[in-house]
C-alpha cells in the first residue's frame, strides 16, 4: 500500500513507523485519517482529544482506543510517545507540551488561526 498519504498527517515528519502510544489532538477530518494511519501503522494505544462528542465516537469507529472530551475530562491521560496536534488551536499546542512523554515526539499538522506566542514559552521551560 502507498504510504504517501501519511505525509499529510505528520506521520512522515516524526519518523512514525509503528508501536507505542499516539495521541491525537483535534479529530476534525485529518485527525480522523490521522487515526486510520495510527491504527494501519500498528500503534499500540491511540488516544484521541477533542471538544466534540461526534467526533471523537467517529475516531472510535476509525480505530482510537481511548476518547478524551477536553471539556468534560478532569484528568487527561499524557506520557505519549507520538502526537499530532491537527486543530491549530493554541489551547492545544500548549496541551501537546504538558502531555507528550520524555523523549516524545509532537507534529504540528493545525495551521493556527490566532496568535499562538505563548506556546513558545514551553518550548523554553521543556528544553524543546
């Protein structure tokens, strides 16, 4: 099968080649293809973030172990070793810094629609 797909949702650019734990932040539609590649690429454990109940029962059907309602979770399962961010929402850059594992690895496939600066300040406090 042509992996070239998997280009677009980041997979490519961390050197994604299978196993341990993914997390996808923003199931919108390339997050949910993001999932199917996840899933495809053999991941041991997917889990998928969003605001939206839909969404996230539609990137179950596609193949996330695990759902997380931002807005209605407390606790926010973290310690991933891949994640994509796909919502281009600050909100969710900075969450991609609190919840990504020692030595993991963050795509950023969302293309921000307001001014992210004060995510960069993560990268400071992390060593990133």
């Amino acid at each position: 099968m042509n992996r070239r797909p998997s280009r677009c949702t980041g997979f490519g650019r961390i050197g994604y080649s299978g196993g341990g734990s993914v997390a996808v932040l923003g199931v919108g539609a390339i997050g949910i293809m993001a999932v199917q590649w996840a899933k495809y690429l053999g991941a041991d454990k997917i889990t998928a973030y969003d605001t939206v109940d839909s969404r996230l029962e539609l990137a179950k059907e596609f193949g996330a172990d695990v759902t997380v309602n931002c807005l209605t979770e407390s606790t926010l399962p973290d310690g991933f070793d891949y994640m994509l961010e796909t919502a281009g929402q600050p909100d969710t850059i900075r969450m991609c810094f609190e919840l990504i594992g020692n030595k993991g690895k963050i795509c950023f496939v969302g293309t921000p629609h307001r001014d992210f600066e004060e995510a960069f300040g993560y990268f400071k406090r992390r060593g990133l």
